[in-house]
C-alpha cells in the first residue's frame, strides 16, 4: 500500500512544454482519474510517475520514499498500457508469470500465483493460450492480471479501454474499480472519456495545455467547475460572458445580478467576485427547464425565448432556443421531450443553478494553486528543497 | 500541446537530467562500439592505408630504405590505365542500362499484377548467389555444342563471335544485378498509391501516359537509386570479363587490379587503381544513398 | 444491330486485355527464366559425362575431392556470421533505441562496405594483412574479411525487424521489473527473430559464394569451394564436376533461402536486397 505524490513535475521536450508544474497527492487506496483532451499531458505525467519518462523537474514521492531517479524496474508498479502489449510469443501464463520470474521467484510459488490471478480475472484455464488466440478485452484482463501478480504498490493505467468497443469499455472499466477496490491498490488513471473517470473515480484532475486545471469529486468537477476550460470541457454549456451590476437579497437569498449577452441573470455570490467584475457564467442544458406560459415563480432566473430546432436524441430531446439573439441549448428528458417534439414558437426557460467564474480565473485556480501549497508543506522530513 | 516558449534555465530543473541524457547517448555508442572498431580496423584502416601506398613506388613502401614517394602511379594510370577504367565503366554502364530496361517494367508487373510474388523472389536469388556461376553457366551455354548451339546455327553465326564478347559479358553482368535492380524500382512502386493510377485513368490518361507523368516521377528517386547501386556493383566484379569477355573486356581495372598487386607485387599500382575504383564508388553510394536509404533511419 | 457491334467490341476489349496480361506474365517468366537459366544449364551440364564419368561420380566427386574446400566454406560461413550478429545485435539495438547525435552518419559509415568493390576491399585488406596484422596464413584474416564485408546485410534487417517492434513490449517488461538484458533476451529478441533469421540468411548466401575477396586474403592452405570453382574454370577448363560442385553450392544455398520463405515469409527482408 503506497501514497503518491508528485510535486512541481514539469516536462518539457525542446521548447515545447509537456506538463507544467503538476502537484497531485494520490492517498492510499484511491484511484484518482487525470482527465483532459489528447495532448493534454496526462499521459506524459503518468509515464513519469511509471519512470517511462524524467522530468525535467520535480519529484516524484512513493509514500516516504523519492522514486524520481530509480528506472522503472525498481519502482514496483503495475502499468496497464492502452494496448494490452501481452508478449506475443508467451502464452497467458507464462506473461502473467514474466514479473515473479525476473524477479526470480520460484517456480511452483509462480504456479499458484498464476492461477490465481487468472481466477481472479476470471479467465481459468486459458493459461495456455498464446495472446492472439485471445479477444481485446480478455488479452486487456490478462494484462491486469499481469501487472497484479507482482503485487505492486501502485497501479497505473493508461487509456486502458480505449482500444476497445463501446460494450466491452462499459464492462471492463468496472472490473478495474472493483479488481482495484477488492486488491485496494492506489491507481491513477488515464483518460479522455469523461463517463469513463465519472464513474470508477474518487477524484478527478482535469489537465489542460500540461496543467491541472482542477483537482476534485466527480461533483465538485461537475456542480463547480472552477475555470472555464473545466466548465467548458465537462459535458455541453451554454457559455455567456457578462457584467456583475449588483446584489439582491440578503444571506441564503442573496444573488449576484449579471448582465450578460442582452440577459440579466441571477447567481449564486462568490467571494472572489464583486460587483463591476467581469464574469463568466455557464448553465448547463440539462438544468434548464421548459416552463408553462405565465409560470417560473420558484426558479432564479426565467428567459422567454423562440425555438429555432428541436432534435430528438431517443432518451432526450435537445432544444435550441433564441433568446434575446443567442442560441441556448436545453436538453429536455422524462415524458416531456416527447410532448416538444412538435412545438414551435415562443417558450419560456427556467433555471436556478448556474456557474459563474471570473473572467480572469484561467490556469491558476485557486484549487489546484492551494493543494499544491499543501503538498509541498507536507513533504516529510524537510527533505524538500 | 501548445508550445511555449520558456527562458532556461527553469528554475528547479534536475540537473540529473542532462547527465542523464549524456549517459544514455554514451551507451548507446559504447554499443555501437564493436561495429565500430571492427569497421575501423578492416575496413577504414585498411582504406587509408591503400591511399597511402598509392603514392609510392612500386613495392618500396616496405624496403628498408623506406618508401620512395612519386605521383608516377597516377601517372601510368592517366598514360597507360585509362583505356582499363574506360572499359570497366563501359561494362558497368551497359549492364546498368539492361537493367533499366528489363528490371523497370518488371518491377512494375510484379508489384502490380502478379498474386505469385514469392515465387518469384525465390527464384529471383539465383543470380545473387553470384556471378562466378552465371559466368560459369553462361559459358557452357555459349560453348561449341553447348545448349545454345542450335540457337547459333539458326542464325548462322560462329559460336566463339558471342562466347569471347562485351555483349555476353554485359549481359551476364546485368543477370547479376538485375535482383536489386527490381529490388529498388519495385520498393518504390509499392510506396505509390495504386488509387493515383485509377485517378489518371479516370481522367482520361492512357497508361503510357499515366506512366510518364505519374509513375515516372514518383519512382525516380528509387530508379536512380537502384541504378547507382546496381552500376556500382558491376565496377567491382570480374567474373562475367574473366570468363566470358575477350582480350579487351579482361581489361577491367577490378582483374588487372589482381594482377599487378598480387601476381605481379606492383603495389604502388595496384593500389592506386584500387583508389580510382574506390572514388568511383564513393561518389556512385554517396548520391545513392541521398537517394534511397537515408529513410531507414530517423 | 446496334447490340451486336457492342457485343464484338467488348470481345475486341476482353481479347486486348487478356493478351496484355498474358504479356505481363510473359515477361515476368521470361526474365525469371534468364535469372535462372544459367544454374540449369550447370545442372544439366553436371549430369553429363565426358571421359567415361557419370553423373553420380561427379557429385561423389564433390563430397569427396572437393569436400575440403565445402567444408572451410561451411566453416567460415559460421564463424564470420557469428561475429556478425554478435556485433550487428547491440549496434542496431542502439541505433535504433538510444539517441545519440550523428546516427544517419553513422549508419551510413556502417554500411559502406555493400558500396566499396570487393577488389578494393581485397587489395586493402591484404595489404594490411600482410604489413601490419600478420594475418595472412591465418584463417581468421578471412573470416574477419567475410565479416565487414556482409555487416550491413545483418544490420539492416535488424535494423527494421527493431523498427517494426512497437516500444511498449520493453516497456511493460520493464515495468514488471525486468531489467535491460532480460528485457533483450526474453523479449525483443525472440520478437525481432525474424530479422535476425533474415541477417543470418543473407549475409550466409553471400559468404557461402564468395570468391572475389577470398581470392586476395585467402590462407594458403585455405581454398573455399567458390574460390576452387573459380580457380578450375580458369585454369582447367569447363568440367561437368567443377559444375556439379556449383550446382551443390547453389542448392545449398537456395534451400537456405526456402527455408527462411517458409518459416517467416518475405516480409523481412524488407530494406534487404530481396525486394
């Protein structure tokens, strides 16, 4: 069992800038997901906590230990890449076997582990099979039981699923959670493939252009997004650039009043924001809600409207509306959407929850800035420069 | 990704990683370094060496008098020799421009139209294990009574007009090399989107045309390529003259090369024909390789 | 009538196509049959038996008479290929896998010798064997000769067999805990097999038949069967034994070549000299 934590790794490849000062604390036993676009770095970071890649600077702990320097053989990590990379010319067993050998383990110790760990992927009996004559997500389980049978102190995996198609991705990518609930291993996972890190991880960093742009729950990333790549890049927005012109109502009521796009909208105060600033707001199409004429006394905010388009997507319906010259989207569910299909003409949209971030908030979230902070406080011994 | 800029030093850099880097390059030469000596030894060493004894007298580079230096033998090679290197390049040349002919729509069948390609490799390996043998072969076929006899009756020519003549011996030549001929030309073609040629015929190119102004210049580089090795190649061999050529075809600078370094001691001589062999070949790899293998590496 | 004039021009069209293809396929046989054309006129001429011999004779001539000489072909053919590979395996591996400045010059200083006329490279080489090595009565003068000579041949089939071999198998190895020589000996060798096959290949037909380098640096006890053939056709003429031994010579030869088609087919000598 291990803690991770990586402080200020920075990568970079000639002039061009990998990954910029990333700072992550990975506790026991948790799988944190790095979530972002391809180019993003992830991939890059994971390959240098693997020690596939040196930074160009930083450090990279193993609970109390600074792997940085050793060469991944000595690191005790279990890799799954995003092809399964089984060794072509062993079978099942003997790659599975291939960590406990060069180890030197002895043979029948190698024996019992490899069956258990075929067991415990639920391929028994295949042990003697070479990996061609195995199916993409049985030589990807293969290659979990793989790096499992070194009993490794971290598991890393890179775009696991991403080879595969779309039924296997959903089956597999619960196997992994509960292969490494049940081994309780610390993990960190690579992906692209937002439902993907939603639903295995316990935290999620989503990285842009090499940085972490916020570090949280699937609900912190998802209710608070704390910049507008974040808000952005996480399921469909409607964005909107404003002005904040003042406060109305006091304590729990109390919003802050944006002019924003020709609309004037109501949010949730931050302190980081007063009134004069320039702001960003987001709603996401899934919160707004087609009201009845006349009705939208319990929401924040009420905007009328003219329906440009509906689309029906089976289990939702998206709306495009033209409100005050700008296109919103409203994702509609439940018996609703089928009653909208033949509507057109004016409608009337509610919503109460909307995100607002200031204009200035990009890479330097105070979230990410302040974990960071904390990391590199708790470094153990006052080793740390 | 997007790039930017940064002012190094960064402050923070492990300075463990340029080290690193450097430790990595030096194994990666001290794994290159038996090639490397062992090329420098019998293959650099041995070059340099020849350029060396070039410029001295006949075999005085090793009396104990010490070698006596002239440019005599660059002079005999100029008064006496020229013919012999005029002989070798004709020969080369020739073979060259047979291949040409004969590997080029070859090539062309074969990487296009035919489904029994590896038959045919396999039997296309017979010329590489040598000339000695076409030669030899070669020179039963030409032979009185040998197999092409009938062939010669029919036509009414003498038997020993072709046997003992640059025409057999060109033709032996281009045997040899006629595998990497097609070996070039062929590796090229497969890189052509075959799509290009229904695209020119959709277009209403007829296929001479389609070859010319398609084909042509998207193959070039591995047609000259292939060319310059094959032409290469011939200045070297002496066989196909040996065996098959006349008075005049035994001139090439390869066999009167033997003759007066090993038979005859000259070494002065010898090795400066060896060195006007060795320009020859320098300059032929050195535009082959800009045109063809640089790719294998990078 | 008008279907009727389709019709017979179709068939103009169909006959047109089908002679262009049989042309193609003509000319691929003819030239096939040039290339061999001069191995069966030696096979055909290595049964026949001038002065009372038969065939049989000639051929137990070869194991007989001349077997020395195929013996220190085989022999030779062994030991410089062994050096090959040993010094190709890590050479390749690192130019390859490892970055260092100056690699394509490098390579191309490596691979120089498929360019320098074996004339040149036999002048030089028994000059200096003879003034500086003192190895001239020694069989390793020629196996060494045999070896730069045919080193490109092993590097660069290594060369793509290594480039074709994604990273990631090493890097899953290393991984799991292996380190660099288990990592090459349990994994990217036995996957770059068929590259290696193809160098061994290679460089042992072109050993096997060489008699233009080995004229010059040979021992003077050693006589290679290529360079016995060579020295009979010269000087004793045309006989159906000195045939029967370059047919023996080719077919070894030839079934080396069968043998590596069958095993790995011939998309490993890609970059080679066989296409």
């Amino acid at each position: 069992m291990s803690t991770v934590r990586l402080v200020g790794i920075t990568k970079h490849y000639g002039a061009t800038v990998a990954v910029q000062d990333f700072n992550l604390q990975v506790a026991d036993g948790e799988l944190v997901t790095l979530l972002g676009p391809s180019g993003c770095g992830k991939t890059t970071t994971l390959r240098t906590v693997a020690g596939l890649v040196e930074p160009s600077a930083g450090r990279i702990w193993f609970d109390d230990q600074d792997v940085t320097d050793l060469p991944p053989r000595k690191r005790n990590i279990g890799f799954v890449f995003q092809t399964p990379a089984l060794f072509p010319h062993l079978s099942v067993a003997n790659n599975i076997a291939f960590g406990l050998s060069v180890k030197g383990a002895k043979k029948d110790a190698i024996g019992a582990r490899v069956d258990e760990m075929l067991t415990m992927v639920g391929l028994a009996g295949y042990g003697s099979r070479l990996p061609a004559q195995l199916s993409g997500g049985q030589q990807q389980r293969v290659s979990l039981a793989r790096v499992l049978a070194t009993d490794p102190r971290v598991l890393l995996f890179d775009e696991p699923l991403s080879a595969l198609d779309r039924n296997l991705r959903d089956t597999l990518k619960y196997s992994i959670l509960d292969l490494q609930r049940r081994t309780r291993k610390t993990a960190i996972y690579v992906t692209h493939d937002q439902s993907e890190a939603f639903a295995i991880s316990d935290r999620i960093v989503v990285m842009n252009a090499g940085r972490a742009e916020q570090i949280g729950t699937q609900t912190d990333i998802y209710l608070h997004p704390q910049t507008p790549f974040v808000a952005e890049f996480i399921g469909a927005n409607n964005g909107l650039t404003g002005t904040v012109t003042g406060t109305d109502g006091a304590g729990d009521e109390a919003r802050m009043v944006v002019a924003a796009d020709g609309l004037t909208l109501r949010a949730r105060p931050r302190p980081d924001v007063r009134a004069g600033d320039q702001v960003l707001v987001y709603l996401r199409p899934e919160n707004l809600v087609v009201l009845p004429d006349g009705d939208g006394a319990e929401y924040d905010n009420v905007v009328d409207g003219t329906i440009d388009r509906v689309i029906f997507e089976g289990p939702t319906a998206q709306l495009r509306v033209d409100v005050a010259g700008r296109e919103l989207r409203a994702d509609i569910s439940g018996s609703q959407r089928l009653t909208l299909i033949q509507r057109q003409g004016k409608v009337r949209l509610g919503f109460n929850d909307l995100t607002m971030i200031p204009a200035g908030a990009a890479l330097t979230s105070a979230g990410s800035e302040s974990a960071s902070a904390a990391i590199a406080n708790a470094a153990p011994g006052g080793t740390e420069p | 990704m997007t790039g930017q800029p940064l002012s190094l030093p960064i402050p923070g850099v492990a300075p463990g990683t340029a080290r690193r880097e450097r430790r990595r390059a030096l194994t990666g030469l001290a794994m290159l370094l038996p090639a490397i000596v062992v090329s420098l030894l019998f293959l650099y060493y041995p070059l340099v060496f020849i350029v060396q004894m070039s410029f001295t007298l006949a075999n005085t580079f090793l009396s104990p008098a010490g070698p006596t230096a002239t440019l005599e033998n660059y002079g005999a090679m100029l008064s006496r020799y020229l013919p012999n290197l005029g002989v070798t390049i004709q020969l080369a040349g020739l073979a060259t421009l047979v291949d040409l002919l004969f590997g080029i729509p070859f090539a062309y069948i074969l990487v296009r139209k035919v489904r029994y390609r590896d038959i045919v490799r396999a039997f296309m390996v017979f010329p590489m294990f040598g000339a000695l043998y076409i030669a030899f072969g070669m020179r039963f076929i030409l032979l009185p009574g040998g197999p092409a006899t009938p062939l010669f009756e029919l036509f009414n020519i003498p038997n020993t007009a072709v046997l003992y003549s640059l025409p057999s011996v060109v033709f032996a030549m281009s045997i040899f090399t006629f595998p990497f001929m097609v070996m070039n030309v062929g590796t090229a073609l497969s890189n052509v989107d075959p799509t290009l040629e229904e695209a020119a015929a959709c277009l209403g190119a007829r296929p001479w045309q389609t070859f010319v102004r398609i084909l042509l210049p998207l193959t070039r580089a591995g047609i000259v390529a292939g060319a310059l090795m094959v032409f290469g190649w011939s200045l070297g061999t002496f066989a196909e003259p040996l065996l098959l050529g006349s008075v005049n075809e035994q001139k090439t600078l390869a066999w009167t090369l033997y003759l007066k370094g090993v038979v005859q001691t000259d070494y002065g001589l010898a090795t400066t024909m060896g060195v006007v062999l060795l320009a020859f070949a320098f300059v032929v790899t050195y535009f082959s390789l800009r045109y063809s293998r640089g790719a294998l590496i990078e | 009538m008008a279907p009727a004039f389709e019709r017979e021009r179709r068939s103009v069209r169909i006959t047109r196509r089908c002679l262009g293809g049989l042309a193609s396929h003509a000319d691929i046989w003819f030239c096939l049959f040039v290339c061999v054309v001069p191995f069966l006129a030696l096979r055909v001429y290595s049964f026949t038996g001038p002065g009372g011999t038969s065939a049989i004779e000639n051929f137990q001539y070869v194991v007989g008479s001349v077997g020395e000489n195929l013996f220190w072909s085989i022999r030779i053919a062994f030991l410089s290929l062994a050096i090959d590979l040993a010094i190709a395996l890590p050479a390749a591996y690192a130019i390859v896998r490892y970055p260092f400045p100056g690699k394509r010059f490098l390579y191309s200083a490596l691979a120089l010798p498929l360019y320098v006329p074996g004339a040149v490279i036999g002048i030089s080489l028994v000059l200096t064997f003879n003034f500086t090595y003192h190895l001239t009565t020694s069989v390793w003068g020629l196996v060494l000769a045999m070896t730069v000579g045919t080193f490109p041949l092993m590097l660069t089939p290594l060369i793509v067999a290594l480039k074709d071999l994604p990273p990631v198998f090493e890097e899953a190895a290393e991984c799991l805990g292996a380190s660099r020589w288990q990592t090459f000996w349990r994994i990217v060798f036995p996957l770059i097999g068929p590259g290696v096959s193809a160098g061994l290949m290679l460089s042992f037909i072109i050993v096997f038949n060489e008699y233009l380098v080995t004229l010059f640096v040979h021992p003077p006890e050693v006589t290679t069967a290529p360079l016995r053939i060579f020295n009979l056709v010269r000087t004793a003429g045309l006989l159906p034994t000195t045939a029967a031994l370059a047919v023996t010579m080719q077919l070894i030869s030839f079934a080396a070549v069968l043998l590596f088609f069958r095993v790995f087919g011939t998309r490993y000598l890609k970059g080679t000299y066989l296409i």
